[in-house]
C-alpha cells in the first residue's frame, strides 16, 4: 500500500466519528441526488405514457400545398389572404408503398391507416360533432388499446358499424344495437349501427371519438382511393424523430414526431428537468461545503504534525496527496453507501404507494450521483491539501 494512503487512512480513522459523520453526510446527499433524479423521471416517464402511450408516436400526412404568391416590387408591402377551397382534401394516394417503406423500419410495433374527418351524429332530436376515425378492422388496437377499453358490446367494425365512447353514448342517450344517423363534413349520410361502447377515461376521445369502418370512411368522405393519415407506433418512443425524418425523406410526404406535437408537454418536462438540476446542484454544493470545511479544520487541528513531517523531507507533493485522498475516500465510500440507500429507499417508497407516486428506482441516475459526489469531494479537498502542503515546517512545530 503507497505511503501516502496509509497516512490518509491513519487521519481517517483517528477521528472516527467525525470521519463517519463525514462519510454520513455524503450518503444522505447522494441519497437526495438519486431520489430526486428517480422521481424527475419517473414522473417525466408517467406522463409521456399518459399522453404519448395511446396515441401515435410518428404521423404521415399528406404534403400540404401551399398557393405561389408573386414577389412585393420594391418599397411595396403584400398582404396575402388564402382561402380554403372546395376541392377534395390532400390524401396519401401511394399509401401502400408508404407502408412497404415502414415494414423495413425496425422497432415498428403497430401502423394504422386512416381516414380522418368530421361530421354531426343524430339520435332523435340531440345532434352532436363528432370526429369520424376509418380504420381497417384488424388494425383498430394497432395505435390505442381499443379492445381492452371495450365496457359494453363487441369490438367488431362491419362496414354499417361504428364504435362510440361512452360518454357520447350518454350524451345521445343511446346502447349497443341502436342505429344512429350520420352526417360527414362532404355532405354523406349514412345511418350506423353501434356495436360497442369504449371508455378510455381521457373525456376529448370518449365524447368526441367514433370508430368506423375504413370503407365506411372511404364512402362518407369521398376518398375512393388514399388515406388522410398514417399512424406508426414505435417500440423506442425516443426514436420518434428520428424515424419521422427518415420517413419524410424517403416518402416526400409531413412526417411529424409525437414530441412535436405535444409542445406543452415538452416544456412541462423541461421545467421538471430544470427544477431536478436545480436542487442535484445545491445537493452537490452540499457536499463541497461540508467536506472542504471538515478537512480544512482537520488540516488546522493537524500542523504540527504536518511540520514534523515536512522537516523529515517529507515533500509538498506528498501532503497535497494525503488529504486529497482524503476526500477522495470520503466521497466514494459515501457515494456507494448513498447510491445503495438511495436504491433501497425509491423502492421501498414504490413499494408502499403501490404506485401511486411515479418514483422509478431504475432511473436514479446512480452512475452520475457516483461520479458527482465524488468529483466534488476531491474538490472540496483541494483547498486543505494546498492549505496543507504550504504550511511552514519552522512555524508549525514552533505552535
């Protein structure tokens, strides 16, 4: 063993107690850095399920083409106005070698294709919008949990079926078996039957969400041939831009991310994430302090032993060694001890709410709180050890 590791460990345990309440602190503050980084992204991780779980990860949509306007002549200022017209709406016309491109995507887990479109469903007097979805009957879990959400009928979409949610199903006051009459956005009428009732618990989807067949669509709004929409369900949700930009180079057609869409999320998770570095940062400084200031009083409590080394010719280099590994040794021993109860106390937190609070033990960030703590303790002994090496042999052993 080197010497100068001997006599860090010889400082170390001399003083047990302060060595241990050293040692202590540094855990508990490692313990705060992984219960606040596994509860960040636990949480970060429970709303993107929440938001991005039942919804498409990657859309396609067809290239919205935007009307030529002439150039302003010098000086001059155009106001430009565009109207919509009544031409048919922009449609995925290839559609199929659109999805042969996407079955040679890895980590595709479901795509759905759609017909997308709005209309008024009838029962007796009570007329409400609703948002008609056409897809193809085997693909209707392909993006959400339909099936799974069923609460009454049989998830089956025939061409004269449709799916509604629950709450739209109170609001017409209609069951599974009763007809209900429908108007799309292109001036197509068609009376349905509905099949089953689905309740999803998210109230935008069940009062304004029916499901129907994707022939059914392809009559109700005009579309004989493309599609409105293609939704991609990916197995890495954080891949979603990355496929969406090779989609889009390959295809020529509006590839959109699930992150670019949901924008409030993204700055929801951002401020959660500045909050977490916030208080790791504080939680390092923590332990700067504490160590830099229990070394530095060790270093004081300790000159004249320190002088009687350095008239021995004992070199500057070896003291400035002897209590940077002092810190070094405070803070890996706490940082390990701090990562074990920092594990050992998010999974027992998880435990006990039964889930309830989104901690995630997995997501602790343990590897950083190790690396951190003890980057800072070898920092926080910089200041002693120089402290240390520069003490004047003469004057010490004189005190």
């Amino acid at each position: 063993m080197r010497f100068d590791l001997k006599v860090a460990l010889r400082y170390l345990l001399s003083n047990r107690l302060q060595s241990a309440l050293l040692i202590g602190g540094v855990a508990i503050a490692v313990t705060v850095f992984t219960f606040n980084a596994a509860l960040i992204n636990g949480l970060a991780e429970f709303q993107i399920q929440r938001v991005v779980g039942n919804s498409s990860h990657v859309t396609i949509e067809p290239e919205k083409a935007l009307p030529a306007v002439a150039a302003a002549a010098d000086g001059a200022e155009r106001l430009v106005a565009s109207q919509r017209t009544l031409e048919r709406r922009p449609q995925i016309k290839q559609w199929r070698t659109v999805e042969s491109i996407i079955d040679t995507i890895p980590g595709v887990t479901g795509v759905s294709l759609n017909i997308l479109g709005t209309g008024l469903v009838s029962r007796g007097q009570q007329t409400l919008p609703v948002t008609l979805k056409g897809v193809e009957p085997s693909r209707l879990s392909a993006i959400a949990p339909i099936d799974d959400a069923i609460v009454e009928g049989e998830a089956r979409l025939g061409i004269n079926d449709v799916l509604i949610g629950k709450k739209l199903a109170t609001d017409l006051g209609i069951r599974v078996g009763q007809p209900i009459f429908i108007a799309s956005d292109q001036g197509r009428e068609r009376t349905l039957t509905v099949r089953a009732l689905y309740s999803t618990g998210v109230d935008s989807l069940d009062s304004r969400l029916a499901f129907v067949n994707l022939d059914t669509a392809r009559v109700m709004f005009d579309l004989p041939e493309g599609l409105t929409e293609i939704e991609i369900k990916l197995a890495d949700i954080y891949a979603a831009r990355a496929v969406a930009r090779q989609l889009a180079d390959t295809t020529g057609l509006e590839a959109t991310a699930w992150m670019d869409k949901n924008q409030r999320l993204r700055e929801a998770l951002e401020g959660q994430g500045s909050s977490g570095s916030i208080i790791k940062m504080f939680t390092l400084i923590t332990i700067l302090v504490g160590v830099a200031s229990a070394l530095l009083l060790t270093t004081f409590r300790r000159r004249p032993e320190i002088g009687i080394m350095r008239s021995f010719g004992i070199s500057e280099n070896f003291v400035l060694s002897v209590f940077m590994l002092q810190g070094a040794l405070i803070g890996i021993i706490g940082s390990v001890i701090g990562c074990l109860m920092g594990f050992g106390f998010c999974l027992a937190l998880a435990s006990l709410t039964g889930g309830k609070l989104p901690v995630d033990p997995a997501l602790g960030q343990y590897d950083s709180a190790l690396l951190l703590a003890a980057a800072a303790s070898i920092i926080a002994a910089l200041w002693p050890a120089r402290a240390a090496s520069r003490i004047d042999p003469v004057e010490a052993i004189s005190q």
